[in-house]
C-alpha cells in the first residue's frame, strides 16, 4: 500500500471521526434561558459575577482580554427575534454580541416572513440552523416555549408576558454593586403591577439572600406558578416573602424600593381605568419618607419610566440607580451569551 493511500485513508478517517462528532453534538438539545427559577443557586449567582467580570473587562479595556473574547463568536450570527419594540434590550442585546466577534442580526416582526406566510415552527428551524442563539422579545410566554421546542441552537427569553429574565439578571448586579457585593439580608419591596418583571425579579433576590415584600391592588394577584416558586425558594433560602396591599407595609424597612408600568405595551386602551386601580401606588418622596424605608435605600425601574409610577424627586434622586441598572443590561447580555452560548450551557464553568 502507498504512502498517499495511507495518508489518504487517515485524513477520510479524521474527517469521518470529526463529521461524527459534530452530528453528536448537534443532536444534543440546546439549553435555554426561559426563566431564573430554572436555574440553581449557584448557577444565578455565577451568572451575576460573570457579569460583574465581563463588566470589568469591558470598562477597563483591558486589550488581551477584549481581544479574547472578541474571537469567542467570530464569524458566528445572533438572531434578534423581536415582536415588541425596544431599547435597552436591543441595544444591550447587539452589543453583547458584537463583543464576542458575532454579527447581530435584527429580525422585528416587519422584517421576516413570520406571522404572514409562515409558521413559528418553520421560521424557527431555518433561523436556528444559521445562528448560533436566538434572542426572542415576544408577546406570548408559549412562543417562548414553542421556540425553545423547535430550536436546534439556545433561546434566550429576552421578554414574554410571564418572565423577563435578562432584566433581573441586570437588576441583581445593579444590587450587588451598590450594597458593595453583599446581598444577603437585604429587603426589596416591590410597589406596582404582578407583571413579568417581578416575577423573574423575585425569584432572583430570593435565591441571593434578599427578603421580598410585594405590594400590588387587591384586585390584582399574583401568578400562582411564581408565587409557589417563590415561597418555595424563600424557605430554603431563610428569608421572607410577602404579598401585600399597601404600599407603606412593603416599603417599610426597605434597602431596594422597585416599580415598573402600570400599563405594558398593547395596554393603552386600559389608562383610565389602570390609573383608577393603582391609586395611590406612585412613588414619591412624600411615600418614601412616610413608609421608613432604610437609610441606605436605593430606587430601581427597568424603564421607560411614566410620571404617574414614580415621580421626579425619586427618580432623578441620588437614591436613584436608574441608569446604572440599564447600563448593566449590556453585561446580562454578556454573561447570558457566554454561559449559553460559549459554555453550552455549563453555566458554571
């Protein structure tokens, strides 16, 4: 036998070996990020320091550490699978992607064929098999779950109408930095809506040490799934979770004072009546100063922000860490892709 038929036969072995391995890890199903009680403990709160990091790398431009991380990605696509508008997670969203060396790609609900002459189910096939993750800001939870069925690459959950993921992700960073890296034993109150926000929001303080009073209209009430989870994770945690109707209850004591909208997107026509069942729910410093709150609080909104929610003189505060926690969106992002996408889904790694 020659030398060339030798090499020959090796290199067709190499490549079979590698086609084979390749197939095996494509057949293994992606992990995806739907949520923050899917997550362990120590899994969140990896997540949180490897934001802190990557937050660190990226302000400090340290050029070795960019540059490696920088060809993470290179040459790979992020999908952008956008049905609601937005700005934080767009922007955050893009940014991450593009520090890793990944082109972002933007795909809103007029730009692609979905929902006019083609199925979730078809579109999600042929996104996943170009990208290397999707990013998914949709309406419905079960689009989330569809999605995550479907996709041959991770979904990253970047809002639905139950949970909104990145956002805590950011919020919990935003808290550790400002209460210089210890959350244990904190107190955050929540004065507003059950919405998406706090239910992802909850669950994240909780698995961090940090005791939970939400204050909500009686009229409203929480997601039964979450409150269950939450209680769950209180328990284990040793901490408290509460659900009240005052605002002043929850707010007493508390280190993190926290609101959202009252009226989500496709909720307009619901104003008036929205404004009339949150009636004294807005946030102003007559509130703060009347309910106690701890010394050393600090106020948080995922924004936009409206007038009738939390008024100027809490919002544009020195309590108010707005702005720093929209900023620690862009490392959410960043952590999320590393964990998800990189790591494949090791999260601890």
């Amino acid at each position: 036998m020659s030398v060339r038929t030798v090499t020959t036969k090796r290199i067709l072995s190499t490549g079979t070996t590698t086609l084979k391995s390749q197939s095996q890890a494509a057949n293994t199903p992606p992990r995806h990020l739907v949520n923050i009680a899917q997550l362990t403990t120590d899994e969140f709160s990896s997540l949180i320091t490897k934001a802190q990091y990557l937050k660190q790398v990226y302000k400090t431009g340290q050029a070795s550490a960019i540059a490696e991380n920088h060809n993470k990605l290179l040459g790979k696509l992020v999908a952008l699978l956008f049905s609601k508008r937005s700005t934080r997670t767009r922007i955050s969203t893009e940014g991450a992607a593009a520090f890793f060396g990944a082109q972002p790609m933007f795909l809103g609900k007029d730009d692609i064929q979905l929902g006019v002459n083609e199925s979730m189910y078809d579109t999600t096939k042929v996104i996943s098999s170009m990208t290397s993750c999707i990013f998914a800001r949709v309406n419905k939870h079960s689009d989330i779950v569809n999605l995550c069925k479907d996709s041959s690459v991770p979904i990253i959950n970047s809002l639905c109408d139950k949970y909104h993921p990145l956002q805590a992700i950011a919020d919990l960073l935003t808290i550790k930095e400002s209460f210089g890296g210890n959350t244990k034993g904190l107190k955050l109150a929540w004065v507003g809506d059950a919405n998406n926000v706090i239910n992802d929001l909850a669950i994240a303080s909780l698995k961090m040490g940090i005791h939970v009073s939400i204050s909500i209209p009686e009229s409203i009430s929480m997601d039964k799934d979450v409150e269950q989870d939450a209680r769950q994770i209180a328990q284990q945690q040793g901490v408290e979770f509460e659900i009240v109707n005052q605002p002043q209850q929850a707010l007493r004591n508390a280190n993190i004072v926290v609101t959202d909208t009252w009226i989500s997107m496709g909720e307009e026509s619901q104003k008036v009546a929205k404004l009339k069942q949150f009636a004294g729910y807005q946030i102003d410093m007559e509130l703060i100063k009347s309910s106690q709150v701890a010394p050393n609080w600090i106020f948080m909104h995922c924004l936009p922000r409206h007038q009738e929610e939390v008024a100027d003189d809490v919002f544009y505060s020195d309590n108010s860490v707005v702005f720093e926690e929209a900023e620690n969106r862009l490392y959410a992002a960043m952590a999320v892709i590393e964990a998800f996408v990189v790591n494949k889904g090791d999260l601890l790694k």
